[in-house]
C-alpha cells in the first residue's frame, strides 16, 4: 500500500495540472492530507460511494498520463544517472569543479 501511495503522490505531482479542481482535491486530502473516504465524504456532502469512485477514475487518469508522457518514470531515470555520476566522480576523486556545478544543476531541475 505504501509503495502505490508514494506512486500516486509522485504522480499527483507531475500531473496534478491535467485534473479538475474537484479532482485535485480529493487526491490531495486523500493522499496527501490521509484523509478517509468518509470524511472527505462528510466534508463534499456526498456519499463514501462517490468519493472512492472519483478516486479510483483519477488513479487511473494519472496512469494513463504516465503511460503516455513518461514523466515519472524519466525522472526515476534521470536520478539514478545522477547518482552514478556522483558515485564515479567519488570512485575516481574526480574533483572538476566544472563537472561538480553540473551534476548540482542537474540536481537542481529535480
């Protein structure tokens, strides 16, 4: 469970613009805020029922996103390059200063 909440807020984060304000708020009280189905339910004035389906259809909008742009996933990639620049710039005491500021920049953009 722990692994698909870190996988929605992820993705909440790359995509959040491509969803409805109703949308982003339940996603973001339910994952974000751990709010249950109930209260956010009891705070809309809507059923539990109504809640979970909005849930279950945003997840899905937000794979279909990922399926499609990759962001997420270019991100996972794009750490794990960086961490290996890192590991062979320690491995080889390369200390090009140049070469440091870039891997920080990189960094930077994450």
């Amino acid at each position: 469970m722990l692994e698909k909440t870190t996988r929605m807020n992820y993705l909440y984060d790359f995509y959040q613009s491509l969803l409805t304000p109703k949308q982003r708020s339940y996603m973001s009280l339910y994952y974000l805020d751990d709010y249950s189905l109930g209260e956010i339910a009891e705070e809309y004035e809507v059923s539990r029922q109504a809640v979970y389906d909005n849930i279950k259809r945003t997840e899905a909008m937000l794979e279909e996103y990922e399926e499609k742009l990759l962001l997420f996933q270019k991100f996972q990639e794009r750490k794990k390059l960086i961490k290996k620049l890192r590991e062979i710039a320690a491995r080889n005491q390369f200390q090009d200063e140049e070469f440091l500021k870039t891997i920080e920049a990189l960094e930077k953009l994450e």
